[in-house]
C-alpha cells in the first residue's frame, strides 16, 4: 500500500495541471509525427470507445464507398426538398424514353434485393416508391405498386419458409414502405391518385389490364412516341403484372398466419393485401387417405403456377431485347458523392438515416442488361424445376410402376448445389467461372421454389406447418415403394399387408418416412448450410438402423408364416404381444432389406457431407489424403452394399415368372395352386442373402486397403450384372450406378497418388508412427504434419462417421483405428514403397482408367435411356429417373479432368524439372505452405474445375526446361 501511495504521489508530480491550459494549440504536425515513428503499419490510432463494430469498418477504410455518410461535394436532397423544390417530377411524363429509364432501374434495382441487398439501399432509393401516391403519371404509379406488392409476397414467403441465409437474403426493412406508400406524404399539396395501394390484387391486375389496352390510344400524351418503346412499356407492364400473379399463387397458398416476429406483419390481415370478392381458395390438401386425389391437386397447383413462370419467361426475353431503349443512369450511379444519380426520382443516400451505422457500404445497382439476362434464366429454372415435380406427380397419377422417391431427392440435391450462373454473372465479370467461390452463388428464390413445391407435395396443410402430423399419406406412399423396390415382387403386397395389420410396424415407418421427408429440405438451404443441417441427420441415422433390424425381425417372421400358409394367430396363440414377436427364436425370418435401403441412402449422404468440405475449402491441404483414404474405405462399403442388392435383384428377378398373384390384404395367405417358393426355397434364398448382407458390412482393414495394385483400384467388378433381369438403369444396383462408383474410385485414387507424390517431392514424408522424416530445413512445416495434430484433425473431420458404435461405416478401433489403417496405407508398399516417378505414372494410369470408363458409362447411358424410354413410352420421364446421388458433377467434366491429369502427370513421371523443388540450401526462403503450393511452384492443384471440387485439376506451369 505504501508503494502504491508514493507512485499515485509520484504520478501528480508530474501530471500537468489542466486548469492551467487556456490556449489551444495545433497539434497536426505533431501527432502525423508520433503515428509515424509510434504505429506498425496496419495499425489505427483510435479512442477508448472505438470497438469492434468500427473495426471491423475501418479494414477497408481506403475503399471511398465505405465513407458513405461522409459530405461530398454535392448536397443530398431528401424527398420533402425535392417536393418543395419541384425537383421531383410526377407527371404524367411526356418522354417514354425517360419513363421506360425509371421502370428500367427499378427493375435492375428489384434484382439487387434478390440476390442479397437490403431494400432501403436498392428498391427504396426511388422516392417515387416512397411517395407513389402523389405521382400523376398512371403508368408509373401502377408500376411502382405492383412491384411493391410484389416485394411483400415475396418477403413473405422467403420469410416464412426460412431457406434463406443472411449472405443471399436481408431480412430487414429499416421502415421502408413495404406495404403502402408512406403517410407523411398524404396531406401534400392537391393531388392524390385513385390509391391504387387499397386495390386488391385482382384489382391491381385489372387496372393494369385496362391500361395495356388502351395504351394505343393513349400514347398520345408521349413527344417521343414510336412503336419500339411502346413495345417496350407495354412489356414491363405486363412484366409487373405477371410478377405478381406469380408470387400471389404461392403467396396465397401459404397464407398470411404467420410465426414470424418481422415488423412487416403486424396489423395485416388477407383483406389488405390479397383478393375478397374471389371464392376462398381451398387448402391444397385435406385430411384423407386417397393419395390420387392428391396427386391430381399438386398436378393443378405445378399447372398454375408454371403458366405464369412461362409468361415471364417469355417477356424477360423481351425485356433483354429492349434493354437499351430507356434512358440510363449518369455518372452518379457509380460515383453517388459528386453527382447526381441521373434518373428522376433516385437518390443513392436517401436513407442513410434509417440503416445502422455498421451498414456504411454504398450498393451499386446493377447492370440493365445482366439484370434481365437473371430474369430470364431464372425464370427458365423455375420453369425447369415446375416441370420436374408435375412429371413426378404424373408418373404416380397414371401409372402403377412406382417411382423410387430419391430420385426426387436427387434432383433437389442437384438444385440446391449447382452454381447458378445468372446469379454468378452479376456479381463477377464475364469471366467469373475462374473465380473461386467458397459459399457458392445459389439462387435464393428457386430454392424457395423447390422447397414450396416439395413441402407441398409432401404436407397435407399449410406449406408452413411441417408437424409430423402434417405429412400427407404421399411421402408414406413414396417412402414404402422406394423400400420395396428391393423385395420380391411376390412379397411386396404380404409386407404391406403386414404393416397395416400391426399399428406400432405403421407407427414406426410413420416416423421414419418422416425423417426422410426432411432431408431433401436439407438441399433448399445454401451449400454452407446444407453441411451443417445434415450433421445431425448422419449422428442419428446408425440408432435408425437398429429399428430397423427390430422391424426387420417382425416383418420376416410375419412374412415366414404367410409363405407357410400360417397365420400369426396360429403361431402365437399363446402370445398375442407384439413385444413378444421379437423373443421368439424358432421361426427363422425371411430377409427384409430396409436396413440395406436405409444404409444406401446413409452412404450417400455421407458422401455429401464428405463432398461438402472440398466445394466450402474447409479442408486444409494437410487433410486431403485421409479424406481420400477415407472415400476409398467409403467407396468400398457402397460399392459391396450396390453389389449385394444387385444380385439379390437378379436372384429375386429370376423367379418372377414362377410366381403368381397373392391375394390382396387379408390372412389367406397364398392362394392353393400358387407356386410361390416353398418355405425350404426361401430359407436357402434367405441364407444367401444373409451372406451378402454380411459381406457389405465387412470392415475394413489394412489387408482390403493393400490390395489395391499399382494398375487399379480396388473397385466392383459387374461384368456379370448384364443379364435380362439386371436393374435397369434408374434402380438400385443398376449397371450404370455401379460405372459411376468405379469412376469415383477410379478418381480418387489417381488424386490421392498424385498428391502424395508431390508432397514426397516436396520434402514432406510420413512413417507409419507419425513422425515426420527428413525435414531439417522448417521446422514450421514439420509442425503442419505433426502426429497428434493430425490425428485431432482426423477425428474432427471423420469422428461423426467413425465414433458411433454402430455406424455402418465404424472401423475396429474407432477413430484411432481408423487413423492407424490411413497412416498404414500411406506408409505402404504400395504409396511410400515407390519412387514419385512410379507414384505419378500410377496416378496417370488410374486417371486413364476413369477415362475409359466414363466413356463406357456415356455409352452405358445412352443405352440405359433408351431401354427406359422403350419401357416408360415417354420422354418427360427420363431425366428424372436418371436422377442420382452424389456429387453434381457431369460425366462429361469428369472425362474432361481425367484426360487432363493423366497427361499432366505422365509428364510430371518424366521431366524431373517439372516438380516442386525443395530449397534445402537456404530454409529461409521456404515457404511455411507445403512447396508444392506455392505461388512459385511449377505444379498448380485447381479444385475449382469441378462443381463438387471433390478433385484437383493438375495444372503445369511453363518451364524453360525440356524433358
């Protein structure tokens, strides 16, 4: 206490008196002279209250945009001053060319909202959306509320299906007038117009209607009138018009009740915003079991949205021709400080004051010309998609073959994970597919689109309650045929029978159709997302597969009694429990394959999620190899699985003609004269089934993993999958599914040789106890692959698929086990044992390998298509059953890289001088990355070729050297 008394003492000794201070004194000079000699550059001088928010604003403080509340060299007119001024025309206009520039701009800035900016710094910086009700000009005003209206329904429903994310939607409205035109403008001066805000969308739909056909007699009042702009009004009229009837079909159909706490639905009712004098339009679907009558219901709702889908379509193309008849924007538009927008009625910092402080970028509003080019490939997706669900629904409505309900799941997959290249176009130059984008440019709306078209399909009430008790009879119906495509056709009607005849059987597969029904919600999300959503589905899916086995037990025993001709009551007279069924061990089961239908889409999804980390650059390049020793092990355990279930279909296929019908529901059994397999004949089918159910579960050891050769990987060999009962092209197990895995395979062993090839050369080695060797010369980079480090990183990448007990994909060991079997590989004869000269040429090989057989496999679709096409009688079908999980990349791609590896690396096997170099004479100057990427390096890996960036494109530098 003492010394802290004498240093308070010591420290007002010298403080200086301030009272004493009186004149103020100029200390620039002297505080640039102290920043200078005091700050490292990158550092910010900064007050006690600068927190992380001005941080964060202050990285890019050299960008003018950010200084956006900062005075320029002209002075910001809000809406009043304009008014007051008259610098704020209201018409009616007498120029078209400046009207069609308004509508233009307010169009390309509708876009801007789309794809992730806020209203108040795009649509809203037009005061005519603001003050529409004082505008004289009826074209413009019906222009302005329609697109208003259109807003809200669209808000709306992205809102209330909550598919958005923050990057590709903004929630917030900053008290824009969303909903009417604002108030304080009511009582200005004389005039009001009819307030078309108070029609009703019918309303509003009809008075554009009336203004479109009288456009040619009123186009008087225009000075610069001539057919072409005329067209050109009469097209973004009826752009606006469509629009909205577009979104008011979903809107309506989702409803205005809402959860949601959003400002914009307070004090809203349906009579404000949707029709009154039209019929209440009906739920799409009701409470009832007649699964055709709910077919035919999403058939019209597909039917009736896509004819305004079409209708935009149609005009966007229009709107594309004439994008240059309006009049553009001045050199405000991109330089808001100095000068003024150039438009009448757009004022970049027009609501400033509304957005919070940490919003300080100014939005370009975009092109004119890429903005309709989005309209109309957008509206050509939506179009595509609308298709797709009316197809699905068709094919169920009037043919008995069922279709296997993840063909679906595919197809939204594909939609959900494929970059939209409208999208990418505004954002980036022309040349945007070099760019790398770790979130990918999905669209936000037609994922909406596609979540509302299957939540539809799939939920008997409102799109926006998904309660397990909203699912309709649909997925049910879709989930137990996607099953059944892998049992006798002879049993098929015996198990239903079963089902139905046993509630908690019913129950049971209730709630795991259920679940299923969510996951391909999974794929409306952005790709980001999409990861962390199936997260909790694959930590969940192993407990699925130990009901499975439970249900699995009843229904085959159930089903051994009905082959017999022995009923359940007769065999369990003294029972009676249905806890009691699974205690009996006397009756052997016959084989059911739900766990296998459930393990196969389990294998798939991991897949995804494994794929997932490559398209986000979550993977660093120290993990690249156990993620690809892992896809082996992955590739191995589906690939034994698709094997399994396609014998098992030949097996099954074979003695269909020696079946005959079964009885519908009812404990008759088989009728007298069936010649249904006999009880011996099944137990011998069951004991080969069994055998291949164990087979596909084989774990996965080190002996698997030396097999593999130094000419092919260890893939499925099918050539004897071709006979007339093999599966055809778009079912499990089929010829076509299997090409595709070897080609993975094929793919990923070829990455996987390369990469440690280039690693050996760049100095990088591993033994199989984890210590690095040979590394001298940077000790930063023998930290990056230290043993421990990596076998953290191996468990928190893996540890999902590895940790529970009783995944399908668990190896002896756990997650150290599995370590061990990659360190193992690695280490091998078959990597480590051979020069990189052998390594490259063995990558070169297997990349020949994935080339020949995605030819074969192109050949292979294009036979299986048309055999489908003979079988289905028509060709709208067949992209949707060819529809596949699995990465979304195109065979096509593929074939592309494999050609480009296989001579990228035969020439790396060749021409030493075309490797990385490792500079052991001077370390200082090695980089702590591994050589091999570096800026210097003769060998560049691009994983940004493919769509899933699941494989690296071998690029190779031009060298001054010669082989």
């Amino acid at each position: 206490m003492h010394t802290e008394l004498s240093e308070e003492s010591i420290a007002d000794s010298v403080r200086p008196d301030l009272t004493s201070v009186c004149t103020p004194m100029d200390i620039t000079n002297a505080f640039f002279s102290a920043c200078r000699i005091g700050l490292e550059p990158g550092e910010l001088m900064h007050d006690n209250e600068f927190n992380l928010q001005h941080s964060m604003s202050a990285i890019e403080i050299m960008d003018p945009k950010v200084d956006a509340r900062t005075q320029g060299n002209r002075k910001v007119v809000t809406i009043s001053e304009a008014l007051s001024a008259d610098q704020l025309p209201l018409g009616p206009f007498s120029s078209l060319y400046e009207l069609l520039g308004i509508m233009d701009e307010l169009l390309s800035s509708y876009v801007n909202w789309l794809t992730g900016d806020s209203l108040a710094q795009s649509v809203f910086i037009c005061m005519y959306m603001h003050c529409t009700q004082l505008i004289k000009d009826k074209y413009l005003v019906a222009f302005c509320e329609l697109l208003r209206r259109s807003i809200y329904q669209l808000r709306h429903i992205i809102i209330s299906l909550g598919v958005f994310n923050e990057e590709d939607h903004y929630t917030f409205t900053h008290d824009m007038p969303i909903r009417e035109p604002s108030n304080i403008f009511d009582g200005y001066g004389d005039f009001c117009n009819i307030c078309l805000h108070k029609f009703r969308t019918f309303g509003l739909v009809a008075h554009v209607n009336e203004l479109i056909k009288n456009l040619e007699h009123d186009s008087i009042v225009f000075t610069d009138c001539d057919d072409k702009l005329l067209m050109g009004l009469r097209s973004r009229l009826e752009f606006i018009q469509v629009l909205l009837s577009f979104t008011n079909s979903i809107y309506k159909r989702i409803g205005s009740d809402c959860n949601s706490t959003e400002d914009l639905f307070e004090g809203y009712t349906d009579a404000d915003i949707d029709f009154v004098g039209e019929k209440s339009s009906p739920k799409l679907y009701k409470v009832q079991d007649d699964t055709q009558v709910l077919w035919v219901a999403f058939i019209d709702f597909c039917r009736n949205v896509s004819q305004h889908t079409t209708r935009l379509e149609s005009l966007s193309n229009t709107l594309l021709e004439t994008s240059n008849i309006g009049k553009v924007a001045g050199d405000g538009k991109l330089k808001p400080k100095d000068t003024a927008y150039g438009l009448p009625g757009f004022e970049v910092f027009l609501n400033q004051t509304n957005i919070p402080s940490l919003m300080l970028t100014v939005v370009n509003i975009h092109d004119r010309h890429k903005s309709f080019v989005y309209f109309s490939n957008l509206f050509k997706r939506l179009n595509h998609i609308l298709l797709t669900y009316e197809n699905f629904a068709l094919w169920h409505n009037v043919h008995p073959y069922p279709l296997r309900l993840h063909s679906l799941w595919a197809f939204i997959q594909k939609c959900g994970q494929v970059s939209c290249s409208y999208v990418k176009a505004l954002s980036f130059p022309d040349n945007s597919s070099e760019l790398n984008e770790p979130t990918l440019s999905t669209c936000v709306l037609s994922r909406a689109i596609t979540y509302i078209l299957y939540f539809a399909l799939m939920c008997q009430g409102d799109i926006i309650y998904r309660d397990p008790e909203s699912i309709s009879p649909i997925h049910f119906h879709c989930f137990v045929n996607a099953w059944h495509q892998l049992e006798c056709v002879a049993y098929r009607p015996l198990i239903k029978n079963i089902i139905s005849s046993i509630p908690e059987l019913t129950d049971f597969l209730t709630t795991l159709s259920t679940h299923f029904a969510r996951i391909p919600a999974i794929y409306c999300l952005n790709r980001s997302r999409q990861r962390s959503a199936l997260r909790p589905w694959l930590e969940h899916f192993p407990d699925f597969l130990d009901e499975c086995a439970r249900a699995e037990f009843i229904i085959g025993v159930e089903l051994r009694n009905k082959l017999a001709n022995v009923t359940t009551a007769n065999c369990f007279e003294s029972l009676g429990k249905f806890e009691d069924l699974i205690t009996q061990k006397f009756v052997v089961p016959v084989q059911i394959n739900l766990s296998h239908f459930i393990t196969y889409v389990y294998y798939y999804l991991a897949w995804d999620y494994i794929a997932s980390g490559f398209q986000l650059e979550l993977y660093s390049s120290n993990e690249w190899l156990f993620i690809y020793a892992f896809m082996i092990h992955l590739f191995q355990n589906l690939g034994a699985l698709v094997k399994s279930l396609s014998e098992n279909y030949m097996v099954l296929a074979s003695r269909r003609s020696d079946t005959v019908e079964c009885e519908p529901v009812g404990n008759k059994g088989l009728k007298p004269n069936s010649k249904c397999d006999s009880v011996n004949d099944v137990e011998k089918l069951d004991s080969r089934q069994r055998k291949n159910k164990k087979k596909h579960r084989g774990k996965y050891d080190i002996s698997s993993v030396n097999s593999i050769s130094k000419e092919m990987p260890n893939t499925v060999n099918f050539n004897g999958v071709s006979g007339p009962f093999s599966p055809m092209i778009h079912e499990i197990g089929s010829t076509f599914e299997v090409h595709s895995l070897n080609i993975h395979q094929y793919l990923n062993t070829a990455s996987l040789y390369a990469i440690r090839a280039l690693q050996r050369d760049s100095g990088i080695e591993i033994d199989e106890n984890g210590v690095n060797s040979n590394f001298t010369f940077s000790f930063k980079v023998a930290g990056l692959m230290n043993g421990s480090l990596r076998l953290e990183s191996y468990a928190r990448r893996l540890g999902i698929f590895l940790i529970p007990h009783n995944s399908p994909l668990v190896e002896m060991g756990g997650v150290y086990g599995a370590y061990r079997t990659w360190t193992s590989l690695i280490g091998s004869s078959i990597i480590d044992g051979h020069p990189t000269s052998d390594l490259y040429l063995m990558a070169s090989k297997a990349f020949d390998q994935a080339y020949n057989m995605i030819q074969e496999t192109l050949c292979l679709q294009s036979f299986g298509e048309e055999q489908l096409l003979t079988f289905m009688q028509s060709h709208i079908y067949i992209s949707l059953f060819t529809e596949r999980f699995g990465p979304p990349d195109r065979l096509t791609d593929l074939q592309q890289l494999a050609k480009h590896n296989s001579i990228a690396c035969r020439v790396l096997g060749v021409c030493e001088d075309r490797r990385p170099i490792v500079h052991t004479s001077n370390p200082s100057i090695t980089n702590p990355k591994m050589s091999f990427l570096c800026s210097s390096s003769p060998v560049k890996l691009d994983y940004t070729f493919l769509e899933s960036k699941c494989y690296p494109l071998i690029r190779l530098t031009n060298q001054s050297g010669k082989c």
